[in-house]
C-alpha cells in the first residue's frame, strides 16, 4: 500500500500546531469580547449619564421656569388691580424687572397686542414688531405661553414668558410677557455650562422646533440643532436615548428629557468617538497581561504534546514490523499511560479475532433487515439465484399488509414498526426448517419455500394469513394481509417472472377485497 504523501507530519507536531492555533483563536475571541463588552460598557454608561443628566437639567429648568411664571402671574394680578394708575403700573413692571436676573425686558399690551407699558424704558419693541412675532391666539389660548425662539430688530435671539389677564367680567383684558435674551441670560448660561468640556459632553435647551435656545457655544444660539436630524423622539414629551449619526465620521451619544411646563426639551450629547476613546488603551493593556501568561502556556503545550505522542509513536515503530518476533515483546514495553494508548496497546494482541468479528457482524448487516431481522432484498436474491442455478423447485408468498398506510397514519410510525415487527415473528412461525422470510420494503414480505409445490404453499399461505386475521396487535387492533403465490420452476416463465407473478397474485388479491391468498399462474 503506498503511503499518503501528505501522512508525513507526526502527532506531535499536529497536537503542538492545532494547540497553538486554538490558543490563538481563543487570545483573539477573548480580546474580541472584552472589546465588545467593554465597548458596550462604555457606550450604555454614556447614554445613562446623558440621560440622567438631561433629566436633571430639565427638572432644574422646569422649576426655574415654574418659579418665574407665577412671579408673573402676580405681577399681573396686581396690575390688574391697578388698572388705570399708569405710574404704579410702572412701578410693578420695574419692581417684577429688579426682582431678580431673569427677566431683561417686561411688555404690558392689551387685548389687541397693543404695547401700553414696558421696562426699561428703551426696549425697542414696536406694536408692528410685536405683531409680527407674537401669536395672539396662542396667548389668549394659554393661560400661561412660553413662546419659541425669536428674533428682535437688533439681531439678538429671545424667548418670553406670557401670562393673560382677567378683568373682574371674566373678560381678557391684556397680557403681561416677561422677555429672556438667551445670550444674556445668566440662569440659562449656568445650566448648560458646568458640563461644557468635562469629558466632552454638551448639554443644550431646544425649542419646540428644534432651535437652540441655550448653548455652551453662544454663537450657534438661534440655529436649529444638528441641522434638523433631531428625532422627533426627542420632543415626545418622554425622556430617553439615542444613536443621532451626523455624519460617516461622526455620531453622537444623546440623552434627552423634556422641559413639561414649556414644551422645551433638554439635550445631552457626547460624541461616540470620544465615549470609546479609551477603548483602545483598556484592549492594549488586557494583551500585554495576556502575553506572558500565553508563553508559559506554549511551553506546557510542548511539553504535554511530547509526553502524548512519545508512546504512539512507539506503537507506530512497532506496528510497521508486527510480523517480527520480538514485536510483541516491545509492545510489552511501551510506557502506555493513558487510556487510549492502553487500549491499543492490548488490542494489538487480539486484533485478528476482533477483525473477523466485525467482518461477521458486517456479513449480517449486509444480509438481515435492521426493524425485523429478516433477511433482505439483496440476501432474498441471492438465495433465489442459488435455488434457480442448482435447478431446485421452489415457491414464493408474497406478503402485503392492507391498509398499513392508515394504520401509519391513525396509530404513528412507532406503531407500523411495531406491527411490522410482529407480523415477522408469525411469518417466522409459519415457516419451516430451510424456508426463507424476507422484508422486500416498506409493508412487504417475501417467504421462500424451497422444494414446495404451489399447492402447498397456497396451504402455508393461508395458514398465515388466518394467523395475522386472528392475532391482535396491540392497540393497533385486528389486521389482514394479501398473499401472493407462485412457483418455479415453470416452463414459460424465468426466475424474475415468477417474482413479478407473485407479486401480480398479491395485487389481484388486493384489488378483489384483501384478505386472501391468490395463486394464478
């Protein structure tokens, strides 16, 4: 026999290859999943901090902004009741103004939009201006309005807080509007600047539209945020996160919350960039740790390869001269210390007998049927032949079971088996010393009755069929079975017709009401 040109590798070699490939694979599978984990980390401690944060700055800014409206709402109240006293009027708008830093200019207009009083006292506010920014629907609509960002004559962008009215009839008599330039205000300011630049958050105010409101970076004040690619998620109304891709190279890690008393919402972003920035340096580490560790591991690997193929290799010398004498004397010696150079150390020994086992245990696979133990096709056709080409009679009975297609369907497969397995047994039982049962497939059988006229194997025949119409089988019940009989020799016919004669008798029978033995030549 020649030898496998590419059998030139030994064990050892193989063992020592395949260790250090799976050593390998798993250093870079373990890396791959730190970095992923890791990476993940990074990124849900990111969006958690950005959320939190937003909420935070939103509930700060909604208490902010729910104690300047009732500040307002009494200011109005009180003018109300001052109606018609110009100068106390006066006083109450520049009273409200000094009160504290948030407001930088107070309007009073009527019903109509029309300003009657302002402070201070040069706030370039016109009633045409006015008109044109201020929805008076909305104002009337609302008891207390926080308006989108806007921009004045100057240039300069606001918002304002608007508060109505009420005469003693119930009437809308006016509007007081509290207005906040949002690059002056120092309220706003301080909220979104204590986490400018630290670890590179930004946090920012946006309008209902998506214009920035409040910023860290005053000169994008009054642009709309992030070129409209907010999602509108962000305005709903709920507090949350997520993934905003600017561009291929650059994405952003959002939290969000929003302002409830003015429809305003708090922003909170980080770029992923720097968020997985020390990414790299944590992967770095884990690998120089791993590294040393990995050496000491190769060397065992060597080590235990050499110990694991040193007796195999032994048993190889061995084997190429088993016929010599002294081979058995230098298995004896062969340091087998584990199981399976063991195993072969002592099968070496008996190998032969255990061979011709196998080689009869193979035979009879060959020849039986697995489900019933009887004989199969190809043993059924090498017995006919062997029958035919010694010139001995015989007869055949075809065997076919009625309706196990139903029987399949109604009870299961494990039920056909088990009625296959049984109607063998009495096919068994029905035979006699030197006949042949065999299992042709599926449902059907064939029995060999060497040195048997037709006439007695139509009586073998029907003797098994009222066997099967008599037995029960289980919860399968009451079953028949269609007998197809013939005979050879016969001058018309060879051995393959007399096969398919059987077989046609079989199909007569089945087609004439099962249940019965037919033997037409």
């Amino acid at each position: 026999m020649k030898q496998n040109p590419f059998a030139v590798i030994g064990l050892r070699s193989l063992i020592l290859a395949m260790s250090l490939i799976i050593l390998a694979t798993a250093l870079i599978v373990s890396c791959y999943a730190a970095y992923r984990v890791q990476r993940q980390a990074l990124l849900d401690s990111a969006y958690d901090f950005n959320r939190l944060y937003a909420q935070k700055i939103a509930s700060t800014l909604d208490g902010l902004l729910y104690d300047t409206q009732k500040r307002l709402q009494y200011s109005s109240e009180r003018m109300i009741s001052l109606a018609g006293d110009r100068h106390k009027i006066d006083d109450e708008l520049q009273r409200l103004m000094n009160q504290d830093d948030t407001f930088n200019g107070v309007l009073l207009i009527d019903s109509n939009g029309k300003i009657t009083s302002k402070q201070p006292g040069d706030l370039h506010y016109s009633d045409s201006f006015l008109a044109s920014v201020v929805d008076l629907q909305k104002l009337r609509a609302n008891k207390v309005y926080y308006s989108d960002v806007l921009q004045s004559n100057s240039g300069d962008y606001f918002v304002f807080i608007s508060t109505r009215m009420m005469d003693s009839a119930g009437t809308i008599s006016g509007f007081l509007l509290g207005i906040i330039y949002i690059n002056k205000s120092k309220a706003l300011h301080t909220l979104t600047e204590d986490n400018f630049n630290r670890d590179g958050t930004v946090t920012y105010i946006v309008d209902r539209k998506q214009v920035i409101i409040q910023h860290p970076v005053q000169r994008i004040q009054g642009d709309v945020a992030l070129n409209n690619k907010m999602p509108e998620v962000v305005l709903g109304g709920l507090a949350g996160d997520c993934f905003i891709e600017i561009s291929t190279d650059e994405s952003l890690l959002t939290g969000f919350a929003p302002v409830k008393n003015s429809g305003w919402a708090v922003i909170s972003q980080r770029s992923e960039a720097k968020v997985l920035s020390s990414l790299q340096s944590l992967i770095k580490q884990l690998v120089v740790c791993i590294i040393p560790s990995s050496f000491v591991i190769v060397a065992g690997v060597f080590f235990l390869t050499h110990l694991i193929s040193k007796p195999l290799r032994q048993i190889a010398a061995v084997a190429s001269g088993i016929d010599k004498y002294y081979s058995l004397d230098k298995i004896r010696k062969i340091h087998a210390w584990y199981y399976e150079v063991d195993s072969i150390k002592r099968n070496m020994f008996n190998g032969a007998g255990l061979l011709q086992e196998k080689m009869k245990d193979l035979s009879l696979q060959a020849q039986t049927d697995p489900l019933t133990g009887l004989a199969n096709r190809r043993t059924m056709a090498a017995a006919i032949e062997k029958l035919a080409s010694a010139g001995q009679s015989f007869s055949l009975i075809a065997v076919d079971i009625d309706h196990f297609k139903k029987i399949n369907d109604r009870f299961g497969h494990d039920a056909g088996d088990f009625l296959l397995q049984k109607i063998s047994i009495l096919i068994n039982q029905s035979s006699r010393s030197g006949d042949l049962a065999c299992r042709t497939g599926g449902e059907e059988f064939l029995l060999i009755l060497p040195r048997t006229t037709l006439t007695q194997a139509v009586e073998i025949g029907e003797r098994l069929r009222l066997m099967i119409e008599s037995t029960s089988f289980g919860r399968v019940g009451k079953v028949t079975a269609s007998l197809g009989v013939s005979c050879w020799p016969n001058e018309n016919k060879t051995v393959q017709q007399i096969i398919k004669v059987a077989d046609d008798n079989l199909y007569v029978a089945k087609q004439n009401g099962r249940n019965k033995v037919v033997s037409m030549e």
